[in-house]
C-alpha cells in the first residue's frame, strides 16, 4: 500500500469529472512519486491517465523521503481539497497511525485535536498500535508514551479536586476555532506529549502560577482548592494586556467567589455533563466556558451549540443588583 492510499477513494461521480477534465485539459497538477516510481500524490490522476492511455504526464519525483515523511506529505497535499466525513477522517487516523506516526504529529497535520486522535484510534482496531512512532521531532518514540496522560482512571472512583480532568476533543477543537491557535497551555498534563495543542505549555513542574502568560491561552486549570489562584491569575495578565484572548473550561460552580470575580465576562453553561478525556462516563459536576477577551461575537457563533451563553445583565448606573455582603448569602471558595 503506498501512501495516497490511506484517503478514501472518490467517489465515483468525482472520479469521471476528474478523468473528462483529464481528457479535455490534460493533467494540470503533477502527479508527485518516489524514487521507486510509487505514487505519493494524485493516484486517481495516475489512475485516469492510465486508462486514458497518456503516458506523458507531468511529475514531481521526490527523493529521500522516510515512509512517514511521505505520509504527512500525502496528508497535507490532500486535506485542503479533499472533504472528508468524521467517519473517513477517523480512518484516516487509525490507517496512519498504525503505520507509525505519532499521535501529535496526526494532530498537526490534519488539524484536530490530540484528543480527537486518541478517539478515533481507540474506537479502531487495537492492533493498529505500532510498537514505535515518529514523533513532530523526527525521531522515534515507544508507542506508549504517547497515550493521554491524563486520561482518569477508568472504573475507579475520583473526585473533582483529584482527577486530572482532560480537555474532550470536541472543546479543545472549538477552542480553536474561536482563538485561530492556542499560544498558551498554562496547566499542561505533560511537555512531551500534551493532551492539549498549543505552542507553549507550563507543567505542575514548571508552575504555570509563576510564569508570565501571552497570547491566545486556553486555561483548564486544577479543579481543587488551587483553582481561585488560576482565576486571579487570568484576571492579572488578561489585565496587563499580555494575553490577548483566553478561553477557560472550568466547573461551573455559580456559588464560589472565584465564581463571581469572571462575572463581566460570557460563558456557556454545558448542557448536560462533560466526558472529559477518555473516562467512561460524565464528569459528576456541571461544566462552563468562559470567554475573556473583545470577540465574543465569535465565542457565541462557536459555542452555542453545545450550550447557552450567558452575558451579565445590569441597570444603567446600578451595578449589580445583588451586593456581595448581603447576610443571607454565603460565599463558597
Ligand atoms: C484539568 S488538567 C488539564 C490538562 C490539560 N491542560 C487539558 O486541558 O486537557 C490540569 C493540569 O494542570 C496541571 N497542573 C497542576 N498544577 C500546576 C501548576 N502549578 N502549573 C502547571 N500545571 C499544573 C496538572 O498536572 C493537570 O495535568
């Protein structure tokens, strides 16, 4: 199987247009080989000339490429222009991860998230698991430690405060949409391979309190009694105007101050309750998004179809209409 084969073929109405444009105009974009003569790009191209009986067609031999180099190649020549189906874009991972690329490199290149990746390999077969992939460094790593870190443990009983609660692909894929690209990934599950795709990320090691952030950030922060430090944190650097835009999931918990400190700024109250990661079933607590940033507009267009988005509503001149020390309220954390 060369590499072109991992996309599904066309469809058989795309496959004659393609062949009478061939007839009428000849081939206008190079068929791409190896040095063996392999197609790496334009089998359907290759296929129609074939039968067509040309044999002058123009081409691009590339040389020196590894296997997976070609794959990604393949990959990025044909994801532009060819549309596929969850379905077919699930394949497309499992084919060529068990031809040996590695879950980040996947991601890169089809443009989804790594969350995305682990689902649809673990909803394949498992023996397309090689013993070693290619890493977005070149080299080759064990499989394994390329398996989501943060996954919680399946079957066994965790708490709120405990579990490592990883972003689902379906948030991290809109959280992409609205910011264009994630710079920062403060509280990152691992720097070798991180659940999350951004360009930067700080570690509990590296202690994302302690750095100063910039950019586009996407905060999922520890849901224990850590968490109001994250929030007061966000608050202080969207505040100085190093990031320029921040996307936070967090647990909704409308009780706690932290709470109320996010309160000028929309978010989306999840309906139903988020399967983080890969864990078996919902997460035991209600889950929000909250949007710090101008484009809220663009928030709203990407999120409101996985829940309500909510805008703090005041009188002219009034400010809240409930104040923070009324004795009848009790403030949580
Ligand atoms: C809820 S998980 C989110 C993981 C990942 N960012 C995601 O969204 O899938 C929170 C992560 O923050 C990490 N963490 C805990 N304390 C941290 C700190 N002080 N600085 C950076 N990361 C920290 C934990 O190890 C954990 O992986």
């Amino acid at each position: 199987m060369n590499s072109s084969q991992v996309l599904p073929p066309l469809r058989e109405d795309e496959y004659v247009a393609l062949k009478r444009s061939i007839q009428e105009n000849g081939v206008l974009v190079p068929i791409e080989c190896d040095e063996q003569g392999n197609v790496l790009d334009g089998h359907h191209r290759f296929k129609a000339c074939r039968e067509l009986g040309i044999k002058d067609w123009p081409r691009i031999v590339r040389k020196g490429m590894m296997e997976e180099e070609s794959l990604e190649h393949v990959l990025t020549l044909n994801l532009d222009r060819r549309h596929l189906t969850p379905e077919e874009r699930d394949n497309v991972i499992r084919q060529v991860r068990s031809r040996g690329l590695s879950v980040r490199s996947i991601a890169q290149v089809m443009h989804v998230g790594v969350a995305t990746v682990h689902r649809a390999i673990s909803a394949g077969v498992p023996s397309g698991t090689p013993a070693t992939v290619r890493g977005t460094d070149g080299k080759r790593h064990p499989a394994q430690r390329e398996r989501a870190l943060c996954a919680p443990p399946l079957g066994v009983h965790f708490s709120s405060e405990t579990a490592e609660w990883c972003t689902p692909g379906e948030i991290i894929e809109r959280v992409q949409r609205v910011l264009g690209a994630i710079d920062l990934d403060p509280c990152s599950d691992s720097r070798d391979a991180p659940h999350v795709p951004a360009q930067e990320h700080y570690t509990r090691e590296d202690d994302g309190l302690a750095h100063l952030w910039r950019g586009r950030v996407y905060l999922n922060p520890p849901y224990g009694r850590e968490l109001p430090a994250w929030i007061d944190k966000l608050l202080g650097e969207y505040g100085s105007g190093r990031i320029a835009e921040a996307i936070a999931l967090l647990p909704a918990r409308t009780d706690t101050q932290w709470f109320r400190k996010l309160r000028s700024f929309p978010r989306c109250f999840l309906w139903g309750r988020l399967r983080f990661s890969e864990a078996s079933s919902g997460a035991p607590f209600p889950s929000m998004i909250v949007y710090v940033g101008d484009r809220w507009e663009r928030f709203v267009e990407v999120f409101s179809d996985i829940g309500d988005v909510y805008a703090l509503v005041e009188l002219p001149g009034r400010g809240s209409s409930v104040g923070g020390n009324s004795n009848w309220l009790w403030d949580g954390t």
